[in-house]
C-alpha cells in the first residue's frame, strides 16, 4: 500500500519537442507520450497536427502543437510562453531535434550556405535553450535531450561544416548543463550515428543505419537516467573514441 | 526536391524483380512533392509489398514508399470510425485498438499489410461471409491525383472514382487518407475449434453449414493428397473469448538465408502436409489463441518467403461461385496434384457477397489459395488453373496475380469497362503504372 498523499503523487509531464517534424521526432514523441503529455513545435503545421492526432488516438494523452522556427530568434520567447502554458504546474521537459545537413560538396559550392548551417544547427539550438532554461530552474526540475551528431567529435574532410556546428552546440549543452545541474535539471547529449531518415535517404548507402525508433527509444532511456552523453546506436562510442585517437597527421590524410 | 533513390523491388513471391527510383515521403508535403516532381514517367504506390506478383512494382519508373505516412489522424469509439493514414499497418491498429476491443472488419491473413494496400485490394478476411470485405467499411479517402490535386472521395459524390480506386490496385492515384470503420466487441483472444475433413465433398458441406454461423473460418487442404483424400484438410473455427489477460507478445523468428531450391520438393512437402494433418486428432480439438496468432499465422517467421529460395514461387488465389464450386475445386486440386508441383499452403475459404470495387475480387463463393515453387512447369500449371478458373465462372485475385492474361482478366471483370472509363477521365496520360498494369494491359500498355 502507497500512503503518499495527493501533493505527493508525481506531477504531470510536458515534453515540449522541437524540430517535430522529424521522424526520430516522431517517433520520440510516440515512445514519450506513453507516460507525458507532448507539445509538437515546428513549422509545418500540417504535419505536427498529423502527428498530434496520432499521439492522442494511440496514448490517449494530451497532444498540442505550436509554431517554431529556429532561425526566428524573436519568435522563442513566445514560443516558450506557450509550452509553460501547456505545461501548466506541471514538469517542462525538452526534446531537440532540428538541424540541416547539406551535403559539403553543397557548401563547397555556395559558402553562403555555412551561415545558415551555423543559425540552423547552432545558433538556433542555443538560443532556444537558453530562453527555455529559465523555465526549468523556476521549477527545479526537467530533462533536456539534443540530438547533435557523432560528426561533432572531429572534423572530417567530408562532413566538416556541419561537424563543426554539432561541436559547437556540445559545447554549449556542456555548459548548460553545468548551469542546469545547480536547478536540478538534467541534460542529455544524444550523438546518433547514421540514422535512417528522410535527411539521409537516399544520400549512398551508408551501411549502419540506425531505425529512429532504436535512437529515440535509447534517447528517452537516458533521459531518464540524466545521462550526460549517448551514443546510439552503442557501436558509435568505440568508433568515435577510436575516430578521436588518431593523430592528427595521420587523420589528414584520410578521405572520410 | 523530391530525393529518388535507386533500388530493386520485388513482390512477396519474389517472382518478379524490378528496378525502379523510389521516394519515401514522410510528411504530407512530401507526397505532394513527389508526385509534382513525376511530371513526365510513371508513378505507383507501393505499401508493404505484401502483394505477391507485380502489383506494387514498376520497372525503370518510380515508387512512391508509403511506409512513413503510418499515422493515425484520428478515431471515434462511439462509431468506431478511424480515419489513418496508408502506411498504418494492421499490426498497429491491432496493437492501438484490439486491447480497446475494436479491431479492423477485414483483416488480410497477414498485419505487416498497409491500410493502402489493404483499400487498393479490397481486402478479404476470415470473416468475410460475416463482416464483409475492407472496402465495405470504407467512408472516404483522401486521393492524390495525377493532376497533382487532391479530392476526398465518398460513395455519394463521386461513386465512380470511389468504386475504382477501391479493389483498383494503385492505379486511379495515391491514397494519402483513409476513413473506415473499426468493429466493436473484438477481443485478443478466440477459441479456435479444429477438425478433421476426409474430403472435398465433406469441406463443401461443412462450409455451407458454418459460414453462417461461425465469425471465423478457414480450411487448410493437402494439395498434394489425391484419389479418395482429394481436398482432405483442417478446418478451422473461431469466436471471440474473453478473457482478462492480455496475449504476450509474439517472438517472431527471422529465415536467415535463402533455402536452396531443392529444400521444398514434392517429398518433403508430401511428409510435411500429411503430419500437419494429424496433428489435430481424429475427434478435432479446441483450443484458445490470440487473435494476432490466428489470423497471421506466419507472421511470426518474418521473410518466410525465402524458404522457397531465390527464384521465388507464384501464389494462386480464385474465388469460383458458390454453384460451380464443387465440381471446379475438384479440376482444381486434380490438374495441381497432376502437375506435381508440391504446394504446401493451401487455403479454402468462403467469401459471402461481392465488393464495392470494380475491381474488388469477392463474388459469394469458395475461394483457393495455394503456394508454388517456381520450378519448370509452374507456368504452364498456372495458364491451366486459369482456364479452369473462367469454365467456372470464377476470377482470380489480383493482389495474389503473377501470369494472369490480358483475355483472361477482361473474361473475369465484368465491370473493367468502368474502371476504365474513370482511369481515362482521373489519369488521362497515364502516369499511374504498374507492372501488373503493363502486363494486364490497362491504360493503353501496348
Ligand atoms: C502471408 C500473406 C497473407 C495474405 N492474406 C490475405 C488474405 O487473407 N486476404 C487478402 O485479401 N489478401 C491477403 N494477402 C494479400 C495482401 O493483403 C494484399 O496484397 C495487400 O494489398 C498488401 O498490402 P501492402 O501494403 O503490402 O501493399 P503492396 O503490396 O505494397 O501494394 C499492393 C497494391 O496496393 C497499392 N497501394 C498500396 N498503397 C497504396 C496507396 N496508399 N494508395 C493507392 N494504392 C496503394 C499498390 O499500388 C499495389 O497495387 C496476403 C498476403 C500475404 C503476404
């Protein structure tokens, strides 16, 4: 028998999910809203009303959708105004998963495009969590879980714009998490490797390719430890940590 | 932009292999995309490539992969109307909806098949003489058109294209939505009876007493079984049980590799069905099952379609009317054990009324599917059990079809004159093409 009282029962959870349009977006949402409510933010409208209804007729939960665009820096706060809303008294908890990856050929050709890499995957990202945190210290609690990319661990002649983006944003959740451990939050850094989505579809064949089910049911797994890095699927720490031993003269040398 | 990527597609049979450009949409947008970027080729859906010959495949054009629109948009427990979008499998409605007790009113005997694929075969079930056929649950669609529009299409304002696209294999557009009716009072278990049957005349008899009074049937026959054992087999019944546990999940298995050719042959699969038909007892048997285990049996041994190694088999699928029916399973089953082509799933059903579509397969009569390794002959054993099929009236299934001919098609669908006729008017240049279609001669193939 359980004698807490009701100011005792656990309170209700938000996972406001950002960049919801992705499929490990979805399918993080799909695996989250089994225990929380879940707030879709993103552009296209249409698609997060798609996947709101689907939440909703699956979990039955609370299933909202709100409009985001990570480059609209002004637009954040009410952003955030409407995910405390949402979330009422109850638990704020962010899931980040948007960025663009062109190709560096792409980039090569139009090095215009290195700004909006950087505003997509970095500035974006840290502006948004940065008008969020103070969210989460007013409630002394929270997760947040962002997807960077193993690709952030070195630059490589073939991905390095990009690659130099994810490290950047692992700075700051480094850093983020520093200042959110003093509130008693947690951030997770998720680092997935290759991930079989509409962003790689197609590209060539990469031969281990991740289901985004696998990474987002690993990602809601160590959120809820308050793991501080993941790599997902697991195979990706032993590479990365054997990527990152290669000296440098050697490693300029290779074509990866 | 619509990213196409380069891959080789084949029917479950395996039979038939194509290359084609494939896009994957996720998002609504995407589809949208894809079809506007196919402004010149040709275009079909392709679900889960449960179909077994060349529906869902068409040789150096493009695919449409609807795997990622598997959302479901929204449901009403006071109706039961669900409304999904085409790459919603039945394995997910079962698992979202059956511990909710409602349950899709036609299920085809695998869940790995999608909602669209389901609505462009008009699906049948166990339960057809019951609940009827997917179509007959059908509200609306949502259908993207050549023309890149999209139109929600019901019975009433446009019965055409509603009866055209339902049963017609992909081939007025992409369905993108649909809206049909989940059935109440479903549970996850059924008590399943089995008995023995010596024969074909004592099936013909025992289905004509049951498929009135039984939710569920289906009869399993020996097809390499001959002389007075001709059509001998199991027969299955079930009713819904209740029951306050839920099913555990099943554990499925993987066939790793493709068998080798000679793994199947007519002595292995002879051993393998006369064991199979001892295994219930002389005085049958009940049992309780889960409902996912009844109705996809082989759901559990994922790429089962390997084991008839790597040049692949046909599946054979008619319904013959109820009047024939006797005397045409007979010529059946003899022209089969004949050939001695050994087949080892053969699968006897009733179906109770016709479908919506003009291509939809259901008629009221017996309907017989069976495996065949393609060995040497298997062609020719399939041109004979399609003249078999037209002396009696019957049809063959076209989610099932590998070799069906063009004379032998336009005998069996009396209402393809309509079919076309919406085809010229939704799709006048074209673009939605299949390799069935190509070979069946629809849209002007030459
Ligand atoms: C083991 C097994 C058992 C089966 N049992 C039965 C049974 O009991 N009863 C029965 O009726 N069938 C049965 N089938 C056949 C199967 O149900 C049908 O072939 C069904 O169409 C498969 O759906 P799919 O999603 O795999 O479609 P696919 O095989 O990918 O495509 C089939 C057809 O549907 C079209 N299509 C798919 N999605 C769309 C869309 N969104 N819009 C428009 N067209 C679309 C394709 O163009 C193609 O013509 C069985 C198949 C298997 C492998």
């Amino acid at each position: 028998m359980s004698d807490t009282s009701p100011s005792e029962k656990p309170l209700n959870e938000t996972w406001l999910i950002l960049g919801a349009s992705s499929a490990i977006a979805r399918a993080f949402a799909r695996a989250a809203s089994a225990e929380a409510d879940i707030l879709l933010a993103g552009r296209d409208r249409t698609d997060m009303e798609a996947t709101a209804a689907d939440l909703r007729a699956r979990s039955g939960r609370r299933a909202g959708v709100v409009a985001f665009d990570a480059t609209d820096y002004a637009s954040h706060a009410a952003t955030v105004a409407q995910a405390k809303a949402f979330a009422g008294d109850g638990l704020l908890n962010i899931f980040l998963a948007f960025g663009t990856m062109p190709s560096q050929g792409e980039i090569d050709a139009d090095p215009a495009l290195i700004a909006k890499v950087i505003e997509a995957n970095y500035t974006g990202a840290a502006h948004i969590l940065h008008v969020a945190a103070p969210v989460l210290e007013a409630r002394r609690a929270g997760r947040v879980v962002v997807l960077t990319s193993v690709a952030g661990d070195r630059g490589r002649l073939k991905n390095y714009v990009y690659g130099s983006a994810k490290a950047g944003l692992n700075a700051y959740l480094q850093g983020l998490r520093a200042r959110l451990f003093r509130a008693g939050c947690t951030v997770t850094t998720v680092k997935p490797g290759p991930v079989d989505t509409a962003m790689s579809y197609g590209l060539n064949d990469m031969p281990m390719m991740a289901a985004p089910e696998t990474v987002a049911a690993a990602s809601l797994k160590a959120a809820k430890k308050g793991a501080e890095t993941l790599y997902t699927p697991g195979i990706w720490l032993i590479i990365m940590t054997i990527i990152r031993l290669i000296p440098e003269r050697i490693f300029k040398k290779l074509n990866i | 932009m619509t990213r196409w990527k380069k891959m080789t597609l084949t029917g479950w049979g395996r039979s038939h292999v194509a290359s084609v450009e494939a896009a994957r949409p996720e998002r609504p947008r995407d589809l949208d995309e894809a079809m506007a970027d196919t402004a010149s080729g040709t275009l079909i859906a392709h679900g889960a490539g449960r179909a077994y010959g060349d529906s869902a495949l068409n040789t150096n054009g493009r695919v449409v992969l609807t795997e990622r629109l598997d959302r479901v948009l929204g449901f009403d427990a006071a109706t039961g109307l669900v409304i999904c979008e085409p790459g919603v499998t039945f394995a997910n409605l079962m698992e979202i909806f059956l511990p909710r007790g409602f349950m899709p009113a036609a299920s085809p005997g695998t869940s790995f098949a999608t909602v669209g694929g389901a609505l462009a075969a008009d699906v049948h079930g166990k339960n057809h003489d019951r609940h009827g056929g997917f179509g007959d649950h059908v509200e609306w669609f949502d259908l993207l058109l050549a023309d890149g529009t999209t139109r929600r299409v019901d019975a009433q304002n446009d019965a055409e294209l509603f009866a055209a696209t339902i049963g017609g294999m992909g081939l007025t557009g992409i369905v993108r939505a649909v809206a049909f009716r989940l059935l109440p009072n479903a549970s996850p278990w059924v008590r399943v009876k089995e008995r023995r049957i010596r024969d074909l005349d004592e099936y013909i008899e025992a289905f004509a007493t049951i498929r009135d009074r039984s939710t569920f049937s289906v009869g399993w026959i020996d097809a390499v079984a001959t002389g007075a054992a001709l059509g001998r087999g199991i027969l299955e019944t079930a009713e819904f049980e209740a029951h306050d546990t839920l099913p555990k999940p099943r554990n499925p298995h993987r066939v790793p590799f493709d068998f080798p050719g000679f793994a199947l042959n007519h002595f292995t699969v002879k051993a393998f069905n006369a064991q199979h038909y001892r295994r219930v007892p002389q005085t049958g048997r009940e049992r309780r099952k889960s409902f996912a285990e009844f109705l996809y049996p082989l759901d559990a041994l994922h790429g089962w379609n390997r084991i008839y190694g790597k040049r692949g088999f046909y599946q054979f699928q008619c319904v013959l009317p109820d009047a024939g029916a006797r005397a045409g399973l007979r010529r059946l089953l003899e022209a089969i054990s004949e050939a001695g082509n050994p087949s080892f799933l053969a699968v006897l059903k009733t179906l109770g009324r016709s479908g919506r579509g003009h291509l939809s397969f259901p008629m009221r009569g017996f309907t017989l599917a069976l495996d065949f390794p393609r060995i040497n002959g298997a062609d020719g054993l399939l041109r004979r059990l399609e003249a078999i099929t037209l002396d009696h009236q019957g049809r063959i299934y076209l989610a099932k079809d590998s070799l069906l001919t063009r004379e032998g098609f336009r005998a069996m669908y009396p209402l393809l004159p309509r079919f076309e006729r919406v085809l010229a008017k939704v799709d006048p240049a074209s673009r939605l093409m299949s390799d069935q279609a190509r070979r069946l001669g629809l849209k002007g193939a030459p």
